[in-house]
C-alpha cells in the first residue's frame, strides 16, 4: 500500500515539473532588464529604457520585438561604427527609434529614449555640433508662439539642462530636459531633443562638451553616414552582449520620473 502510495506522489512530482518546464516557468531566460518589478508609469518608463538599450524602437510597451529581446537569449544588440567623427566623445539621435546613444569613438557609452519632432515640426536631420550649454536656462517661447519661461518655472519646457545645437541652415534646436515625460519616445516635439531629466542631468550633459559631434538623423541616413544599430537573431548565444547595471550616483536627482540607470556595454 504503500509503495502505491509513493508511487503515485514520484508520478505527480515529475508530472508537475514537466508541466511547469513546457510552460517555461523553470529555465526561462529573462533578460536583465528594470521594468517587471515595476508598475505604472514607472514601468512603461523602465519599457522605454530597455527598449532603447535594445536598438529598439521606442514605444513604452511589450511589443513582440521587445518581448523577443527579452525572452530570447540569441538576439544581439550591436552598434557598428565604421568611421566615427572623433575618437573621443560624441552623439547620435536616432529619430526612427527615438533613441539617443552616447559614444566614445566607436564604443556606445550609453543608450537613452528621446522624443523628437512631431509631423510638423520635425528634428532636422544634420551632422550637427553643440554649440552652448546651459544649466537652469530660461526659455524665450519661440519669438512670441508660446509664452516665455523663467528659470525654475515648472512651465518651463527645457527643464533644468539645455544644449543648443549648431546645424547648418537652422537655429533653435537643442538636446533638453522636458516636462511631459509620458511623450518621451513619441514625434511630439517643436524640432528638439528631449530627454528624461534624470538621464540628461547625470549623463549625457556633465560629460559632453561645446564643439561635440551630433549626428541626428533616422536609421537609413545614419547608415550611410558609416552608424548602424542592429537587433538581431544569431546562433550563437555567447555573442548576445547584455546591458549592464551602472554604479549609483552619490548624489542621485529626487525627481519624481527618476529611475534605474542602465549602461550599454
């Protein structure tokens, strides 16, 4: 009696492993990512994030191609850079997947989600430069559109950090802090760059510099100015190179859209 006993106990063991190994909750690869232990806003940020981390095109949503990148240990993420413009430090806008990449020479430093210019008023596409850099800058309302802001004003559409953009043929443009980050990797801005103020504020502008390479265009123009951002399915798991944790800052942002940051490589 029972050895039928523990028979039966051995068969609904192994039966319920088998069940839980073909619905993928044993072993399932989960790429590192921010977001699933997150809700809200804060999570479609997190998306958001991961996404531009991933070369994707950034959306705030689990759609299939993110959802590959996540569960899918042989998709690569890989930035090929033939011919950089500088080896030092310098950036690229991309506007198909609203994604802005800090590199280093031919090394991607960091990957941040963007909004660009809506319909209307789209980003220029340019082989630009910073041309200023402003820390709590005021905001002129372009020439009488909208009205003007102050520093510090919470109606200030720049946030607390600006950097203006020389393109040639056009003035006005510039990388920015915003005050609707629900936008952030939409076509909803006037022409300009708008980023997380987090990310802007601990990244992107205490490490970049006047005179600094910006090249701003969608994914086919960047290719073939020599930059290609790929996501793509390889045989090989070991090539899948994976985001990794940045150390905290000592002295984080308090804001109230702050969240994790990620590095690229």
């Amino acid at each position: 009696m029972m050895n039928k006993i523990l028979k039966r106990v051995i068969f609904s063991f192994v039966l319920c492993i088998c069940i839980l190994n073909s619905t993928g909750v044993y072993a399932k690869y989960v790429r590192q990512n921010t977001f699933m232990d997150k809700s809200g806003y804060r999570k479609i940020e997190e998306i958001k994030r991961f996404q531009s981390l991933s070369n994707l095109p950034v959306t705030g949503k689990l759609d299939a191609m993110t959802n590959k990148v996540l569960y899918n240990q042989n998709m690569v993420v890989q930035d090929v850079i033939l011919t950089p413009p500088t080896n030092g430090d310098w950036i690229t806008v991309n506007t198909t997947t609203r994604v802005l990449t800090y590199y280093h020479g031919k090394s991607p430093i960091y990957k941040f989600p963007v909004t660009v210019g809506a319909s209307d008023t789209p980003t220029p596409s340019a082989k630009a430069k910073i041309a200023n850099m402003h820390k709590n800058p005021a905001w002129g309302g372009m020439g009488g559109k909208y009205s003007p802001a102050l520093p510090d004003d919470p109606k200030n559409p720049l946030g607390e950090r600006w950097m203006g953009l020389s393109i040639p043929g056009a003035s006005g443009y510039g990388i920015h802090g915003n005050i609707k980050p629900h936008q952030l990797g939409q076509y909803a801005s006037n022409g300009c760059i708008r980023m997380f103020n987090y990310d802007i504020e601990q990244f992107v502008f205490p490490r970049a510099t006047v005179g600094m390479p910006v090249w701003i265009g969608t994914a086919q123009e960047l290719k073939t100015w020599g930059v290609e951002q790929l996501v793509y399915e390889a045989a090989d798991p070991s090539a899948v190179v994976e985001p990794k944790a940045q150390p905290k800052q000592d002295k984080p942002v308090e804001t109230e859209y702050r969240a994790e940051e990620l590095l690229v490589f």
